[in-house]
C-alpha cells in the first residue's frame, strides 16, 4: 500500500522508521515543517519542543519530502499529495488539521494520545496527568471533519501510575502507538480491518496549552499541584511561580497532605531541608520542591530559596 507520512516530532520520526520497516507497506512521500511555525490558534508562532527533522531520514530512503511553509491548504503542498498520489495518509506527531479538501479525496489516519471518544483535542497527555486520571491510552482511527472524530481503528490503554511524568507516560503511550501501527496497517493494506464509529455523546474536548498555562495557583491542594508540576515537566516549558519577580519553574516535586501550620500563607516557603528540597504551603498540604530552575540555573531547589518565610508568587 502507497503511504503518504505526516510528522514533525520524535514520536512521528520513529513512527515513520517502524513504517518503513513493514513490507507492505511503501511509503511514497513525506510532509513535514519547521520546529517554529504558525498555526490557527497562535499566529505569532508555536515551538514544537518535541521537533524532529524527518527530512534527513526521508533523503537517506529516496523519499520525495515536502517542508510545509504555511498550512495544509497551501497549493504546492496539495500539488505534491496529487503528485505521489498515495492510497493512504499516515498522521504521527502533527500539530495542524488534515483539512475537509484533502479528505475529500484521500484517506487519512493517525494516532491520538487518549482513549477517544475521551480527551479529544490538544495535549490529551498533559491534561490527563493535571486531572489525575488513573488511566489513557491512544487511539489509531480515521480522520474526518471534526475533532478526532473519525472512526476507530485500534485502541490500546496505559496506566498513568502517581510517579509518572509527562515523559515517562510519553514513553510508554509511544510503545502502544507503534504496536498499532505495526498491526493495524497491514491489515488495511490487506482490506481486512474492521471499523468502530464513536460514541459522540462521550467526548471531551480539551484546548490546546501554551507555556504561559503552566502558572501556578499555590490556592489549590497540594496533590492537584504536584500533578500540574508533573504533566508539565521536561521536555515541556514547565509549570512555573515567581520569585522575587523573576520565574522559578518547578522540575521536581513531592506532597504531602495536610497544613503544618494553619497560620500559613498559600505559597509561603516553611521549611528548607540540608537535602536540597524546599517545603512551600499550599491551599490544603505541602508541596516539597526538589529540582528548579530560576534565572537560567537548574539545581536543587535550596540553591535558590534560602529563606522561611518567603512567598511564591
């Protein structure tokens, strides 16, 4: 089956190796774009921190690639599908909507981070941590014009455990996405796939996150903290407060429940300890900061806060 691949990222690099690697599968063409790039909800540009540059792969197998400047409706994009003329568009790691001109004529699919119909929409990963979900997933299904709302290919499900980040989740949902790919392409090669419609009356659809959503609300319970801290760790921008006016963006953190003090403010440091972790009142518990960075200096959080009493902003 002739294979038309859609990605920019790490995961979608890898993706696109592990579907070269099928022997019925040939890959005819490849679309990719810059790390930086436009895009509907953010004109003044978006970086992808997870960027990859399939370009070099497609040159090392021969593959015609095409560098995406705009969007998808751009003509020497669509003159490039029309050119390698695929029977199938595989989407990993794509920021931007397969628009309605282009599913008109080709089939597309991709993979989602989340059990659909459930977290629809941007960053299903991040949001399911912040929400602490227990459970995601990813889902391989059809495209068609709406969000994520196509028919259902494969769905495979992963556990979100207290200790996990966004990237060791990441790691782990990657493992699922490709033992999809690897099933499910020959068998639409073969036409031998069965389809599943979703249940529209069960989706949720979450916006997308900018870096300038990782502020920090020290209102809130500690373990609802701990869990924003975590959903936005490294690779992502981080969740962040501010220290003496300048940002302090928290890498690694602990909880615990319950306020020491009650005559405690919201985000006041009480307590630095000789191991290097920082102790900061919350809404309701403790949140006990370990790895930081403040004014372009990663360390241990006792590095940077040296004194009780102080007030995270």
């Amino acid at each position: 089956m002739d294979v038309l691949f859609v990605g920019s990222s790490v995961f979608g690099l890898k993706s696109l190796e592990k579907i070269h690697d099928l022997p019925e599968i040939n890959i005819v063409g490849i679309i990719s774009n810059p790390k930086t790039f436009s895009i509907s909800y953010n004109k003044q540009g978006v970086t992808n921190v997870l960027h990859a540059d399939v370009s070099k792969f497609a040159e090392k197998n021969n593959i015609p690639c095409y560098l995406m400047k705009e969007n998808m409706k751009e003509e020497p994009l669509l003159s490039f599908i029309e050119e390698v003329n695929p029977e199938f568009g595989v989407v990993v790691g794509w920021y931007h909507i397969v628009p309605g001109m282009l599913l008109e004529k080709f089939r597309f699919a991709g993979l989602h981070a989340s059990l659909l119909p459930d977290y629809s929409g941007g960053a299903p990963l991040v949001w399911a941590i912040i929400n602490g979900e227990k459970k995601t997933g990813i889902t391989f299904f059809c495209f068609d014009k709406g969000v994520d709302n196509g028919d259902i290919i494969g769905q495979e499900e992963v556990e979100i455990t207290e200790r996990d980040t966004i990237k060791t989740l990441y790691d782990k949902i990657e493992i699922k996405g490709f033992s999809l790919l690897s099933e499910y392409l020959p068998k639409i090669a073969s036409g031998s796939t069965d389809f599943r419609k979703q249940d529209d009356s069960q989706r949720n659809v979450f916006p997308q996150r900018s870096p300038g959503d990782g502020k920090i609300d020290w209102a809130s319970d500690a373990k609802t903290i701990y869990n924003f801290v975590r959903a936005q760790t490294q690779p992502y921008p981080g969740a962040f407060c501010t220290y003496n006016n300048s940002k302090l963006i928290i890498w690694e953190a602990a909880y615990s429940a319950g306020r020491d003090e009650e005559s405690t403010t919201s985000g006041e440091v009480i307590d630095i300890d000789e191991s290097g972790s920082v102790t900061v009142a919350t809404g309701d518990g403790n949140l006990i900061l370990s790895k930081v960075s403040y004014v372009e200096k990663e360390g241990q959080a006792a590095d940077i806060i040296k004194t009780t009493g102080e007030i995270l902003g």
